[in-house]
C-alpha cells in the first residue's frame, strides 16, 4: 500500500504544485512517479505533469512563466535530490 497526494490544480494559474509519494519500499511509488518512456501508455505521474504544464505554457497569450521543478527522496531520514548532478550525495 502505498499513497500519492497530488495538488496540481491551479500550477498553471501560478500556485505551487504538489506531488507526494509515501509508502513501504518496494511497493510501486517510483514506478508510478517515472514510469517509463516506450510504450507512452507506461509513463509516470512526472512526464505527464510535465507535459500538461509545458502545453498549457506554449498555448499560453499575454503570459510569462517561470519552471522550477524539484524531485526529492526522503528516505531513513536522508534527503536526496532526485535531479542534482550527484544523486547519491545527501542533503542537509
């Protein structure tokens, strides 16, 4: 069993957005938050997030928007960034 919380609602009105992935190792939560690229059918929460946001931007009139995306694991009260060039080094 394992949980995912999404907030996505308003991110392309300018709130934050939100994706939550709690759960028992091994039970599913990277695969749901990556899945995998071929076939599309197989891609995660995050890609089509992505997708969503960057078609909403380009059809987008009279607007400018700023991206930042973070992807953490916490893990036996470690934190690691998911995107960082080391994704092994731990976080303060």
């Amino acid at each position: 069993f394992y949980l995912v919380f999404l907030r996505f609602q308003g991110v392309t009105e300018g709130y934050n957005g939100t994706i939550f992935a709690y759960g028992q190792t091994g039970s599913g939560k990277s695969f749901t938050m990556q899945g995998i690229a071929d076939p599309s059918t197989q891609k995660g929460i995050i890609p089509r997030a992505f997708e969503h946001i960057f078609e909403s931007v380009q059809c987008a009139e009279n607007a400018k928007f700023l991206v930042r995306a973070s992807y953490l694991e916490i893990y036996n009260e470690d934190i690691r960034d998911l995107l960082g060039a080391d994704t092994k080094q731990k976080l303060e």
